[in-house]
C-alpha cells in the first residue's frame, strides 16, 4: 500500500513525520531519542532549539 507502513507492533499506519523538539544543549539526548524511531523505519525531525522546533510543529 502506497504511503502506508507497519509500525513496531506490526499495525499498518500512514507514514507521518514524527517531530521531537529538544533543547539546543542537549544534542546528544536529542540524537539519542531520534535513534529509536529512525531505525523502526518512521521519520523523524530533531529540533535543537525552540524557534525550530516551533517551525516544525507548524509544517
């Protein structure tokens, strides 16, 4: 099916952009908690600050 994925529980469900805004100074942890969903095969946006991570949550 066209636009549509299994997700970790094996549900089909349509691929969505998943936007995790972390703080500028936490790089690490933000790279860290995009880590899980990327290699579950769903996209992941990282925010490093809060006008990006705004910017993201409007798109």
């Amino acid at each position: 099916m066209a636009g549509m994925q299994s997700g970790p529980a094996g549900a089909r469900a349509a691929i969505l952009p998943m936007h995790l805004p972390v703080d500028g100074g936490e790089e690490k942890l933000g790279d860290y908690l995009r880590k899980g969903p990327v290699e579950s095969g769903y996209n992941a946006d990282l925010a490093r600050d809060g006008d990006q991570g705004l910017a993201l949550a409007r798109a």
